[in-house]
C-alpha cells in the first residue's frame, strides 16, 4: 500500500467521524490553523530530508513535491489540525454534560 492511499483512508475515516462536530465549527479558524500547518510542514520537512534526517521509500510516495516535501506528508499536517480542534470541542462537550449532572 502506498502512503497517499493510507493518507486518503484515514482522512476519510477522520472526517467521517468527525463530520458532526465539524459541522457545528466555524471554517475559517479551521482552514486557517490546516494553512498554517501545512506551511511549517513544507518548511522543517524540507529542512530535515535535505540533513538527511529521514528518507521517503521512492515505491510507497507519488514523486510529487511541495517545496521539498512529499505530497503525501502533508497529510499529517491536515488531520491534526482538523483532528484536534475537533477532539477538543468533543471532550469539552462531554465534560458539560458532566457537570450538569
């Protein structure tokens, strides 16, 4: 299995799971932190595989690259900043309904 067809799987699960509680969240704020993610992302991705920190199996990654990342990598950067937020409202969420109990 290649890493897009990983990536595209568990963000689909992501979303599906969290399509309620993103459905009551405003978009720009989201859109904005995934934007910001995926730009630091490009840069210290660049910077460690150019030092050699780590190095991508050419079989598993398309050979498409944003800067000097692979495509595929910024695909973390999209399910924490759409995976956390989302976690945070839902605990926050359960944690009211505690209390008011």
């Amino acid at each position: 299995m290649t890493n897009i067809v990983l990536n595209v799987l568990v963000l689909a699960v992501l979303g599906a799971v969290s399509w309620r509680v993103l459905r009551g969240m405003r978009g720009l704020p989201l859109v904005w932190t995934v934007l910001h993610l995926c730009v630091l992302t490009a840069v210290f991705d660049t910077i460690m595989i150019d030092v050699g920190l780590y190095v991508f199996d050419p079989d598993k990654i398309l050979g498409r690259y944003i800067w000097g990342a692979p495509l595929e990598d910024f695909a973390y950067a999209i399910a924490a900043g759409v995976g956390m937020p989302v976690l945070w409202v839902a605990l926050g969420r359960r944690k009211s309904r505690q209390e008011r109990a």
